[in-house]
C-alpha cells in the first residue's frame, strides 16, 4: 500500500501541473484578446523559469535536513551531488506547487506588465519567497509545524502568498488606461468595466482547476477512509466550491437583477481556496459554511478592490487567492473536527491558525515591496502605453493576433485584382430595352435592417414568405444602451462597446413597405436589448446594371 500511496502522491502532482493550464485559460478568458499570447507565455515560462531556480536555491531553501531555528534550510545541491537517493518524489510535488504560488501573480498584474519583468519576479517567487514559508509550514521542523499550524494543501503556503504577491503587484503597476476616470485632481470620479474577451475560455480554466484541485488537495493523504481520508478529501473538495458557486448566483442574483457569469466562476475557485486548508480536517457541515462565506467574500472584495481602492485586477486573483486563502487558513481554527472552535476545541488552535496566516502574510508582503521596488528602479515593471494599447502580443511578442487564423481577410479590389472567372460582356452587347416603363408612378423605397447575427436566417426565410426576393446583407458593428436598463460586469456598469451584427438592405415596390416592416419586426422581436432597428428610405431611382432598365422592371428578376 506504501507504493501504491508513493504513486498516487506523483499521479496527483501531475494533476497540479496540468492546473497551469486552467490558470491559463481562466486568465486569457477574462483579458482582452490582444493579450492572449503574452499571458499564455507568462503561465508557461512561470513554471519553466521556477524550475531551475527552485532546482538551485528553493528546494533546499525549503526541505532541507539541515534546518536552522525552525526558519530557513541549507541548499545542500543533493539533487546533484546525490542522485541516485535524491528524493525526487517530494522535490516534483513540491515544484508544481511552488508554479501555483508564482502564477497566481500572472492576474491581477495582466494586461500592463512587461514580460522581461514577469520573469524576474517569477523566479524571485520560485527561489525565494515561497520556499522560506512554505518550509515553516510543511517541514517537519518548521516552526509553524511545532505549533501544530494546520494547512493540508496550501492555503496559506500557496494560496495567500500568491494572492498578497498580487495586490502589491496591482497597487505597484496602477489600473489598465482607460480603466478608471479622473477629475483634475486625480480623484476617480467613474469605474468602467472591461469586461474578458472570452467566458468560454474562462469557463474551461475553471473546470480544468477544478478537476485539477483533486490532486493539489489529495495528493499528500495515505488513507482512504475517514476524516483527513482520500474520499473525505474528495468529498470536501467538491462541497465547498459548488456551495460558493451557488452563493454567488444568488447573491449577485439579487444585488444585480442577473447572476453574474464570470463572478460565479470566480467563486467556485474562491471555494477550492477557501477549503485548500482544511480539507483534511473539516467535515461536510465546515465545508458547506466555508463555501457559503468563501461564495460571499469574493463578491465584497472583488468590487471593494475595484470600486473603493481603485485597484485594478482583472481576474479577481486577489479576492480569490488571498481573501478566500485567509479565510480559509483560519477557518480551520473554527471547524476542524478535533480543536476548532464549534467543536469544543477552544481558541488555542485559531490563535496558532492567526499567528501563522499574519506572519505568511507579512514575510509575502516585506519580500514583494523589495522585489517590485528593485524592479521598477532599475528595470522597470510596466509595459509602456504604446504596447499597452496595441497590445503586448504585438509589441511584446512580434504577433498580429493570436486568434489570426479565425480573422477574414478583407476582400481588397484593385488593379492587382485576378481577373473575373467570367468574361466580360461589351455593354453595347446588353440587351436591348425600352426605357418607356409600365408603371412611371411607381415608388421605391429602402428598408434597412440592422439586427444579432443569429437572426439572419429567420429573417431572409420571412423576407421570402412575403415575395421579397432580393437582399444585400453586410457584416457591422454596432452598440447601444436601452434607457433605464443597465447591464453589469463584476458589478460595474457596463460602457457601450462594439457588438457584430447585420445589417440587411431591401428595396421595395410592389410590396408594401409596411408587411415587409411588419415580417422583420415578427421574427426579430425577443424583448431584450439588442432586437435592432429598421429604418425606412425613399429611393429616387433604381437601375439594373445588365439591363440598362430603370424604375420598376429593375427591380423584376
């Protein structure tokens, strides 16, 4: 059973590998386009970078044998002098989370920061910061561990120094342009969302950390049954995120009229945070209290950041990983089955839970201000406004896009167009016509329809029904607001922004303007924003280029 718990400890540092890949999907989901390929660099060669500086310096920093004063380990370089009875296992699983703990950073500083300067501080996470902590927690010597601190998988280890990493991150960088507006005295005087390019994307990320998370949280148990068992963990781990996800529908349900998609999946990480901790300790009552506060919290901080500090994080990493890792970390004083507070296990246990979250925080909070410090001095840590705007794929990168193969090519004609399939017909070829028309009272006008994308086949179908037969349809964008009705994003008052739509141009005779009006208005009508609009011109005149005939019999097919 050793081997087989030996395996199962390496099959569920994989799991928290493949995590990097749900940061990076949740991340580009809820950034804007044009920084895909910058973020999805960053979340790759955060682990890369992290590899050989916690190869180097981190693993001995952290678990080493020779530990001084419960506090600091001495890089003895064993992984190299010593192969053959190195121990691999512990220094692979100690690795991928030590990526966990540096990525989370890649968020909340997203969109603004230069690449050169991600690497630097990523490897300043990897060698150093992470490592001192995560050894006062997780080797035995560690003076966290006298203590009888509790943090199963790393909520505090990993979660809250990544998250603190974040803030200051945040606070150094300042908001995105165009984030915030100000009055002559720099005071914020409007909030705009800037809302992610792809839920999609964001939604996948989640759910790849989610599947993930069953690693992070179950990898260190040898036992399967009982409290601090594998299926305990597993069950835990799947309480918590899906109460927070609940809470939160209803929450912003009821805060905001709609729920809110992204804030929903934010919380079911916020959730996974919060019981990242405790999972080993609690029991299924702890685990659903802590995913209805967890479900609560990242809400309030989420747009306590934004709305009252004016701290720009685009994906919610701070109110997420340290809010929630916070929580969680002294949620285990209140609920852990043995010595929390609701179980008759006194105050001793939360004050040991306190003293370690503060003292985690305050190390993650000295080492960031002295790394950003240095950074921003002498290399600084900010992309400039020209590859801000543009974007870092651009400019950081040398890529047009990183969704270039979904763009059409505009259709470019010119002298250096090819040549039509067809061959051209001399116009004193055409056929001959009178230009005496049947009906000299005739009138013409111009329906133009502007209406989502989605409705184009009802709406041709309709046109149709009604002997409408010909059609010129363009791809557009468009935006607009209903009066009174305000759409929201992480609880901010959505801006106008460029929607694709269709517009439909129809020129009418012989059927009545108004039934081709009546027909659109039919099929197009939901009753939500964006149904579209129909504007209605008078025509002069109509003629039909292969014919030479004009008025009426142009527009007979």
């Amino acid at each position: 059973m050793s081997e087989v718990w030996s395996v199962w400890f390496l099959i569920g540092a994989a799991l928290v590998f493949f995590m990097q890949c749900g940061f990076a999907m949740v991340e580009t989901g809820f950034t804007r386009a044009k920084n895909a390929g910058n973020i999805i660099m960053k979340n790759l060669m955060d682990f890369c970078i992290g590899t050989p500086m916690f190869m180097l310096l981190g693993f001995g920093l952290m678990m080493s044998e020779n530990y001084f004063f419960g506090v600091i380990g001495k890089p003895n370089m064993q992984l190299f002098t010593n192969f053959a009875e190195g121990d691999w296992s512990a220094f692979v699983f100690n690795l991928v989370f030590c990526a966990t703990a540096a990525t989370i950073v890649s968020g909340s500083m997203a969109e603004r920061t230069k690449f050169s300067a991600y690497c630097i501080y990523s490897a300043v996470i990897s060698a150093v910061v992470y490592p001192i902590e995560a050894g006062w927690v997780w080797n035995s010597q560690g003076w966290l561990v006298q203590l009888g601190f509790v943090d199963f998988a790393g909520g505090a280890a990993i979660h809250s120094v990544g998250g603190t990493a974040a803030l200051i991150g945040a606070m150094f960088l300042g908001p995105r342009i165009g984030k915030y507006d100000y009055d002559k005295d720099g005071k914020v005087t409007k909030v705009h969302a800037i809302p992610g390019h792809s839920l999609t994307l964001g939604a996948l990320g989640t759910f790849i950390l989610w599947f993930g998370w069953y690693g992070f949280n179950g990898a260190a148990c040898t036992q399967l049954l009982g409290v601090g068992g594998l299926a305990a963990v597993f069950t835990t781990t799947t309480i918590a995120p899906a109460v927070a996800a609940v809470t939160t529908m209803i929450f912003t349900w009821v805060k905001n009229g709609k729920p809110d998609v992204s804030m929903t999946l934010n919380a079911s990480l916020a959730g996974l945070v919060a019981i990242t901790p405790t999972c080993a300790t609690v029991d299924a009552l702890g685990a659903s209290i802590i995913g209805i506060v967890s479900g609560i919290i990242v809400v309030v901080v989420v747009e306590f950041l934004d709305m009252k500090l004016h701290i720009d994080d685009p994906v919610g990493a701070v109110a997420v990983h340290l809010a929630n890792g916070i929580w969680g970390t002294l949620s285990d004083g209140l609920f852990n089955v043995e010595n929390g507070v609701f179980y008759g296990g006194g105050f001793k246990h939360l004050g040991v839970q306190c003293l370690g979250e503060v003292t985690i925080v305050a190390w993650t909070t000295v080492c960031m201000i002295i790394t950003f410090s240095l950074i921003k001095k002498f290399h600084g840590l900010r992309a400039s406004r020209e590859e801000e705007i543009v974007g870092l794929d651009k400019l950081e990168h040398g890529i047009d896009s990183s969704y270039a193969g979904f763009i059409m090519a505009p259709q470019v004609l010119g002298g250096d167009a090819p040549a039509s399939s067809e061959s051209s017909v001399p116009v004193e070829k055409a056929v001959p016509v009178a230009k005496a028309t049947a009906r000299p009272d005739a009138k013409f006008h111009m329906v133009t329809i502007i209406t989502r994308q989605s409705k184009f086949d009802e709406l041709k179908a309709a046109m149709n029904d009604i002997n409408v037969t010909g059609m010129t349809v363009t791809n557009v964008l468009g935006c607009g607001q209903q009066h009174g009705n305000v759409q929201k994003y992480r609880g901010v008052e959505m801006d106008m922004t460029l929607l694709p739509k269709i517009k439909v141009d129809i020129v009418v005779s012989e059927v009545p303007v108004d039934l081709v009006v009546t027909a659109a208005k039919e099929v197009l009508y939901t009753g939500h924003i964006g149904d579209g609009k129909i504007f209605v011109y008078d025509v002069q005149n109509v003629v039909k280029v292969r014919t030479g005939e004009e008025g009426y019999e142009a527009l007979q097919d």
